[in-house]
C-alpha cells in the first residue's frame, strides 16, 4: 500500500487505484465500509493479462479498513510477550481439546440450533470426551487380561453416544444381551 497515491501494488507490479467508497449490510443489518479499488489499464499485453479477470473485467480489491486496523491491533497483542505467553498456553490447553473431539470423536459440528441447545449438546460431547479420559485412566490401572473386555465396554458405550441417531437405543445394542 502506498499512502501517498492511495493505491496498492501486486506482486506483478501492477498498480489498483482508489475507485469508491460505499457501505455494505450484512443479513444481521450491520453496515460495514469498503474501499475499492481497481487495477489501471495497460497498454502492454504482460501488464494487461495481470489487470483483468478471466471473464475480461477489471480486476479489483475491496478494503474494509475497520476490519484491517482490528487485524494490526490483534498482531501486535499477539507478537507481544503477555500476548505469546497466553497464546502458548491456549496451544496446549484448548487446541488439543478440539482437535481430538473432530479428530478422535469425529464432532465436527452442532446438530441442533439456539444457544441453550447447543450448550446442552457441547456439555454433552464434552462430558464423553472426559469420560474417555477417565476409562483410559481406569484401563491403564487394570491388569493386561481385563483391558479386552474393558476396551469393548467403552467402545460399545461410546458407539452409543455418537453414532446413534435414534433416542432409544435397546440394551441389547449396548451389552449384547437382553436385560
């Protein structure tokens, strides 16, 4: 960006103008300010490949400068010391949390809609993932011979509380008996 001609610069050297200014609203009705700008004309066939679109129009950026200076506040809290140290701490608290609930779990995503159902549903699937925790905790203290019927159980119970699509399940799908 070069502030004193208001314009940008690709890595093909080529040159996007200011255009305009408008406003865009979102479904929410929120209204956000975008500056565009648009690639100039060139007269050389090099220069002229890079300013156009695949469809033959004019290439151009839209700028949300609000949402630019959010991003520059947020990179300089980040690259600061208190800034790594608690994004450090959220790499090896909270992402590997996440990442075996998508990975492990496979929960990619919430089935149901409004903010007390879906905390109800993420307390659920997160009370499984630490009662898998805890049944790893439980396996490791039991002898060798035990942990097959053990490993069976909790696959069995977890089998039950992801894959299940329907409220009722028979106990026989969950012990392979009749109670």
């Amino acid at each position: 960006y070069d502030n004193a001609t208001d314009s940008f610069t690709d890595q093909h050297h080529i040159q996007f103008s200011f255009k305009q200014v408008y406003n865009r609203t979102d479904k929410y009705g929120f209204q956000r300010t975008i500056r565009k700008y648009e690639a100039n004309q060139y007269d050389d066939p090099e220069g002229y490949h890079y300013s156009i679109t695949e469809r033959g129009n004019q290439r151009s950026i839209q700028i949300n400068p609000h949402w630019e200076m959010e991003k520059r506040l947020i990179r300089v809290k980040l690259s600061s010391k208190t800034g790594a140290s608690i994004y450090a701490k959220r790499k090896i608290e909270v992402e590997p949390v996440f990442g075996n609930l998508k990975a492990n779990l496979a929960f990619k995503r919430l089935s149901v809609r409004g903010l007390e159902k879906a905390k109800n549903e993420l307390g659920i699937i997160l009370m499984a993932g630490n009662l898998k925790k805890m049944m790893k905790i439980i396996l490791s203290s039991r002898q060798q011979s035990q942990k097959s019927s053990w490993k069976n159980l909790v696959n069995k119970f977890f089998q039950l509380l992801f894959y299940s699509e329907v409220s009722f399940v028979p106990a026989t799908f969950v012990c392979g008996k009749s109670i």
